[in-house]
C-alpha cells in the first residue's frame, strides 16, 4: 500500500462526503450535545493513498477549541484515521487551539480505544443524552455494537 496524504476537503468532495456520510451514519446529519451538524457543510480533511480517497475527518472550530464531528476511515487499522488526527492537531497548533474533542456513544468500544491510545481522555459523561439526539436524528438506533444499547454520550478531549 501506499503512503497516505491528508489534504483539505474541497468542493469538488462535496458527492462523496454525502455519501459517505449516508453510508456510515445513516443520514446527512451528526448529532452532539444536542446539536445537528451537517458534516459535508463542516471544514473537512480527506486522506488518500494512491490517489483514492480512503479517510475523512469533519470538525468545527470555535474559540480556542475544537471539535471533531465525524472520523471515518475506510481501510481499519491502516493509519488513517490516526493520518487525519495527527494533520488537524498540526493546524490546530498553529493556530492556536487549545483543546481538541469530540462525542461518541457508550457503545462504541473500539472509538474508545483508538481514541485513548491517541491521548484523549474521557472528559464528561452525559447519561441518557442519546434520547434527545434520537428526536433531533431520529435514525439513531437502540442497539448499537456489540448488542450495548446506545444511552449516553461520552466526551473524550485531548488538550493540545
């Protein structure tokens, strides 16, 4: 394989974003702590290996923090999504970002540890939060990996 590039998501992304985005989170939207995001509309990076488009990363700054709304990595295991951290932190660096986080659910097991071994660490713990991100997105399901019933919110930051 070869070596990924990470580079700004432009206009030309816009059909794959949507996609993509359909695909992995079963509609055009994100919800996080009550808000709806729409990732394609969001600054986004797109990582690529030989010249396809195998990562993308959308996030929102605001102030001195930021955070990611959606990481999907097509190829598991491959550096990826770890590509697409490591290029936002850089940018966040020179800008002057302080703190970098993001929302996943109780569920998702294997978020918790990419992102802990990527040195984020559990900042918060909204209980039942996903009842109210269910009326905002309501394609959000019951059951989510492993059969673990999606429930709460879980803050992981990494500050910078």
């Amino acid at each position: 394989m070869g070596e990924i590039s990470v580079r700004d998501a432009s206009a030309e992304d816009a059909h794959w974003v949507e996609e993509l985005l359909l695909e992995n989170w079963g509609s055009p939207e994100a919800v996080s702590r009550g808000v709806v995001h729409r990732p394609a509309e969001l600054p986004g990076l797109v990582a690529e290996r030989d010249g396809a488009r195998r990562g993308l990363l959308t996030y929102r700054r605001e102030g001195d923090a930021c955070e990611i709304v959606t990481l999907d990595a097509l190829d598991r295991r491959a550096g990826i999504g770890t590509a697409l951290i490591d290029a936002l932190v850089a940018r966040l660096h020179a800008l002057g970002v302080k703190r970098l986080w993001l929302i996943t659910t109780n569920d998702n097991l294997e978020a918790l540890r990419f992102y802990q071994r990527r040195g984020f660490v559990l900042a918060a713990l909204h209980p039942g939060a996903i009842e109210a991100s269910r009326r905002l997105k309501p394609v959000i399901p019951l059951v989510g990996h492993d059969g673990i019933p999606i429930r709460d919110e879980l803050e992981l930051e990494r500050l910078l």
